[in-house]
C-alpha cells in the first residue's frame, strides 16, 4: 500500500475530470495503513525530494551514524513526534501555503477523527489506527534510512552516491521497483515500469560515480544489517559495476566511510 501510495503521489492516478477521486487513496483507504492524509504527499513529494537529503530534509540521514540503532531511534522518533510541526514550519519557510494546509490539516484531520473512537472503544481504535501509524512510521522511516545510509561526504548532494539500488530481489516485484532508488531520485516521475531499462542503459554511470548497488535484498534488510553491523553480510551483496574490482576490504571500508556523520558545508 504505501508504494501505491508513493507511485500514486508522484503520478496522479486519476486526470481530469476525475481528479477528486485521487481523495480515495490518501482520505478513505490511507488511515487504515497508517498513512495520515496528505502527509505522505507533502513531505515526500513536496519536501523530500527538493531537498535530496541534504540538511534542510526533515527526513535527511546526515547527521546520523547510519549502522548505529540509538542513532536511528533518535532519527524515528523526531519525525513521529516531530512531523506535525516541523512540516508545515517548513513550508511556511519556503512560502508554500497549499502544502502547509495539506501537511497540517491531514494530521488534525486524523487525529480529531479517530479522538472520539478511542473514548468509544479505546481497543478497537488502537487496533485498527494507533497501531498501523506506528508501525508505518517505523518502517517508513527504516526504509528511508535504508535508501539514503550510504552518503558520499564528498559530494552529499550526488544522487549516485547519496542513495542505493537494490535489484534482484522480491521486493521490487511486489513494491513497483521500488528498489531502483537512485534512478528514481535521478527522475523522480519516471514511471515504475521504466526503470529497470533505465538502471541498464546507465551502467557505465553508476560504475564511474562508484554508486552502490546490492543484489538480493532489499532496504529493510540493508537497514538490518546496518544495526547489526554486519558489513561483511552487506559486501556479499554488492555488484561489482566496474572493471576494476575492488577487494572485500576495500569494499567495506567504503561502506564504513558513506554511513559516517555528514556534517561539513558540502550538505547545504
């Protein structure tokens, strides 16, 4: 669901004249998901995106040690508790006062509506909504950690070297190649259908900007391995993209080098 949520936010599903049945999915199905309304949209299209995990991304990676589970507990919990204000401060910041009504109003929306459910069955409404928030959330931001764990401190706003690729695994096929990440942050409209093609026709790309690429797993296990600091786990995966191929030891120690804090002005 949350990746038809995603291919959905980037491409509209319904044109004009039907435009306002594209309310379906985030208004009517999203709760059930653990997708407040609008939210996703805002903060992925509106906000992630221009900002490419550089540091005015609410969701970047930067100032975290991405193979250190405190660290990713600090990062999920500002966004579950942080998101309903600092989103829409955001794009007051950025004077985009659609995107503050969407980002705002989906939450108070949410939560004003499922407030008298928990006084009428607190159970049934923990189970059917506090539940699915948490959850998504959480693995929301796994997977986003997952994508963007891997940061060239040299050149942070590099898409190549900023995100991953996963391919070969069942999750694309279930997630609408969901995995081709960097070619998805490269054009982020591209539709899902195309990017495997996409990914083939700019090998000699991905090679020459050392990008990292893994086989057989997908961003939830990148993410796994990474609080468990399995390196070694993580090295069998990768693709050797280039002629040259670099040794276990060089390999990890480039891993190690792209999950360090990113803290100098080359993430502004």
């Amino acid at each position: 669901f949350i990746l038809m949520l995603h291919n959905t936010s980037h491409r509209r599903f319904f044109k004009a004249p039907f435009t306002r049945l594209n309310m379906i999915i985030p208004w009517l199905i999203g709760p059930f998901f653990g997708e407040t309304p609008e939210t996703y949209f805002a903060h992925h299209v509106g906000m992630h995106h221009p900002e490419n995990n550089l540091k005015d991304d609410l969701s970047t990676t930067l100032p975290y040690r991405r193979d250190s589970f405190i660290d990713f507990m600090r990062y999920f919990l500002r966004f579950f508790f942080g998101v309903i204000v600092e989103l829409p401060l955001y794009f007051a910041k950025k004077k985009r006062p659609k995107l503050i009504l969407m980002s705002l109003g989906g939450e108070l929306v949410f939560w004003a509506a499922i407030s008298p459910l928990l006084f009428l069955n607190w159970r049934a409404a923990v189970m059917v909504f506090v539940v699915p928030i948490v959850l998504t959330r959480f693995l929301m931001m796994a997977g986003n950690w997952g994508q963007h764990a891997f940061v060239d401190q040299a050149s942070p706003e590099n898409c190549y070297r900023n995100s991953i690729t996963c391919i070969n695994t069942i999750y694309n096929r279930r997630c609408f190649n969901d995995g081709y990440h960097i070619g998805h942050h490269v054009k982020q409209t591209r539709h899902w259908t195309e990017m495997p093609e996409d990914f083939r026709s700019n090998l000699a790309t991905y090679a020459k900007e050392k990008a990292i690429v893994f086989s057989g797993i997908d961003f939830f296990q990148v993410w796994a391995f990474l609080m468990l600091k399995r390196y070694d786990w993580l090295e069998a995966r990768m693709v050797q993209l280039s002629s040259e191929k670099a040794s276990r030891e060089d390999s990890i120690a480039m891993m190690k080098s792209r999950t360090q804090w990113v803290l100098s002005d080359s993430a502004n």
